[in-house]
C-alpha cells in the first residue's frame, strides 16, 4: 500500500525541520515546499546588513534538510502575490492609523492557500507546517477545532485564526505536543544542522525588524507630521507621521513632560495622536470586525470567552457579543491594556479551543 502523501512547509529554520522528520518518522511520503516570498536579488527586504542572499541562505538550509531526510523538495515563487496581499495590506493599515499583523493575513490568505494548492498538483491530500498549535477533529460539531500548542511560550495559534475549516480538513501540525527544547534535542538527535539555528523574532519581510524605515520607503506621501494632543484637544508637541506610532507606545515621542506619557489613539482623519497617562490604555470595551469562526459555528448568543489583543499578550476574560456573523462586540471583564485597531483579537473557549477571531476596529 502507497504511503499517505504529504506537503510540507520548509522555512529553513529549525520548526519546519522537525515537523517534516516527525511526519516521516510516522511512514508519510513527505514533499517539502519552500515560498519564495520576495526575489532573491532583492535587499529592500532583507537589508544591506544582513545581504540579498538572505533567502539563499535561507533556501540552502532548507534543501540540506530535505538531503538528509532523502526527500523531495521544491520551491514556489509567490513574490508577486506576497507584495500584494501582505506587504501593501500592511502598509495600508499603518498609513491609516492602524497596527497590523502581516503574519494572519500571510497565513490565511497565501501560506496555506498556496500549501493546499501544490498538494494537489503533487497529488497529496496533507499539507503541514511547524507551527505550534494543535488541531482534532469533533464528530458532534462536524468541525475540525483548532487548539493553543501545549507549550505556551510558542503558542502560534493566534496567527492562525483566519484559517478555513477546508484548510484545517487537509493541515497537520506535528509540533504542537511539543515544547521548543524538545524539538531542538530531537533535531540534534536526527544530525539536522540546523538544531541550534536561532529563530526569527521579526517581520520577515522588514530588514532589521525596523518598520519605520520600511514605511517610509515605500509610502513617503502617506506619512506627514501633525501634532500631540493630550486628552483636552491641547498641543504638546508634532509627531513624524501616523505610521510611525502605535497604541501603548512610550519611547522616541519627543514631548516633554512631567509624567510618562504614552499613545492613547491616532486620528487619521485629523492626522492626530492623543498622549496620555498609562491609566488611559485600559479599555472596557472594543469592535472586533472580519471575524472568522473556527471551531464553533457563529453565534447567535452572548458568550464568555478568554481573549488576546496582541500576539502572545495576556488573555484577558470577557464577553462576546455577536452583531451578525462577521463583527462582535467584546467587553472585558477586567480592562484591557493599549487594544490597538488593526490587531488581531483572537477569542479563546475551554481547553484551549481557538473559537475565532477578527481585526479590532475601534
């Protein structure tokens, strides 16, 4: 009998490594994917510092990987779609006075997309990555309930709420039983060279993790100074441009004071930022709109839920109000610090069941 086939997301990195030999180890016929998402001479993304060859590099991890695990591996140019989807999704957001994620958006609408895509040009009917989530099917929803990974510091379930219940029906994640230690000690353990390879802690696509660079090579004309206000409409001072700053934000304001002052809210329409004291980050209540459901249908009731408002903040309980399918209402049990529009708000049930989540609004 054939070996079940399947296509598997090869980042180079350490992650993506094992969940590929986890899956071999288990008797699939595994096929690993590398996405090219920007050209290889490219330094926009990557930064003179850190060289065009980043992907390169990158990419020779990647097939020394599939060598030693005696696999096949291939590599898929999305560039072109990646620019459109993602990085100008992000750009839009921050020259509106927002704060994105780009990593939902990518995984959503391209990383995943594209995975199921190739498994079934490759005639697989499996994809999988190294995210740490977990994922089970449940017979009396009919739903495949996507899960946070056992190791909470590594928890990626976040980032993969805007996942569909087709692309959840044919993914895997291997590592999501797994802390980070024992996957570095199991690739060890397998001679993969890139056992001790550090992670990525930024945008993959923003050289040196520094976004203000980034936005103001590539929308010059949407960043245009303004000024401070505190919270009676009074000037303090100007800032360099809404993209600049997001809520909660502290440092490199340029305003004098005699208390800390922090981002409170961005106007975009005045191109304004209100300044205020730490206590005025604490909200009750925020919009969630765009909102998939993952492992529950959409409700028609309230319902009490634990939510995150930023990529591995704290959770926070609360109550969701639904306004249709596709927009909620939630109000804190207990105040919420610097809820940012344009972040994600990911809603979490009993047993780590990511039920869904959507883009703050407010």
């Amino acid at each position: 009998m054939a070996r079940p086939r399947i296509v598997a997301a090869m980042s180079g990195g350490v992650d993506s490594s094992m969940a590929v030999a986890l899956l071999q180890q288990k008797g699939y016929d595994v096929i690993g994917v590398t996405m090219q998402m920007w050209e290889e001479a490219s330094t926009e993304a990557y930064g003179e510092r850190r060289g065009s060859c980043y992907f390169v590099n990158a990419l020779a991890d990647a097939r020394l990987v599939a060598e030693r695990l005696g696999i096949k591996h291939y590599v898929v140019n999305v560039s072109d779609e990646f620019q459109r989807k993602v990085v100008q999704y992000f750009c839009q957001e921050y020259a509106s006075g927002r704060t994105p994620n780009p990593c939902t958006v990518c995984n959503s609408r391209l990383k995943f997309r594209y995975l199921l895509d190739e498994a079934r040009a490759l005639d697989a009917n499996l994809i999988a990555t190294g995210h740490y989530a977990r994922l089970r099917y449940d017979a009396n929803r009919d739903r495949f309930v996507l899960l946070a990974a056992i190791d909470k510091r590594k928890d990626q379930s976040y980032v993969l709420y805007g996942l569909t219940q087709e692309q959840l029906a044919h993914a895997l994640f291997p590592l999501g039983r797994l802390t980070k230690e024992k996957t570095r000690t199991l690739a060890k353990q397998l001679g993969l060279t890139v056992a001790k390879k550090k992670d990525s802690q930024e945008i993959c696509f923003v050289p040196d993790n520094d976004y203000r660079a980034f936005l103001d090579k590539r929308i010059p004309t949407s960043i245009k100074p303004g000024p401070f206000l505190d919270k009676h409409g009074q000037v303090l001072g100007t800032h360099r441009g809404l993209p600049f700053y997001t809520v909660g934000q502290r440092r490199h304001l340029g305003v004098a004071s005699g208390s800390r002052l922090y981002v409170i809210s961005m106007n975009p329409k005045r191109n304004s930022i209100t300044l205020g004291e730490e206590k005025a980050l604490w909200r009750h209540e925020t919009r969630v709109e765009k909102v998939n459901w993952v492992s529950i249908s959409a409700p028609t009731e309230p319902l009490e839920a634990m939510v995150r408002v930023r990529y591995r903040g704290i959770v926070y309980p609360a109550r969701l109000c639904p306004k249709g399918t596709t927009a909620v209402h939630i109000r804190f049990h207990k105040p919420a610090r610097a809820v940012a529009a344009g972040q994600a708000a990911v809603f979490y049930g009993a047993d780590d069941e990511v039920l869904g989540g959507g883009i703050i609004s407010d």
